[in-house]
C-alpha cells in the first residue's frame, strides 16, 4: 500500500472520537465499495500494531470462525 495513503487515511481520522471511528469503518462497510478497502486495511493496521498478544489471538480467531461461516 502506497505510504502517502497510508497516511491520508490516518489523517482523515486523526481525532476522532469512538463513535466517529464507528460509523466510519460501519459506512465503509456497509457501502460495498472496493475502493473503500485500503481505509479498512489501514484502520485494522493501527488496531493490530496497537493491540496486545491475546488481543490479537482474539482478533484471529474471530476472523477464522468468520471465514468458514
């Protein structure tokens, strides 16, 4: 991912409340397009970076039970 999006999309968000980050990723989300998927990716690499070891087992196996639903 190319830096200066990475950190565009950090930017947009920078200062945001809770509910600001929610509705950002739910709006993402909920809108289906493709070319909102960098943002996510970005937004899930600060949670990653930021999150502890058992944080992120959780995170892994949220995402493998999601996978086989």
């Amino acid at each position: 991912m190319d830096l200066n999006l990475r950190n565009a999309v950090i930017a947009n968000v920078s200062g945001n409340n809770q509910n600001q980050l929610q509705e950002t990723i739910v709006d993402a989300i909920q809108s289906g397009e493709e070319k909102m998927l960098p943002g996510l990716g970005v937004l899930f690499e600060v949670i990653w970076k930021n999150a502890e070891e058992a944080d992120r087992q959780e995170m892994l196996d949220t995402l493998e039970k999601g996978l086989k639903s």
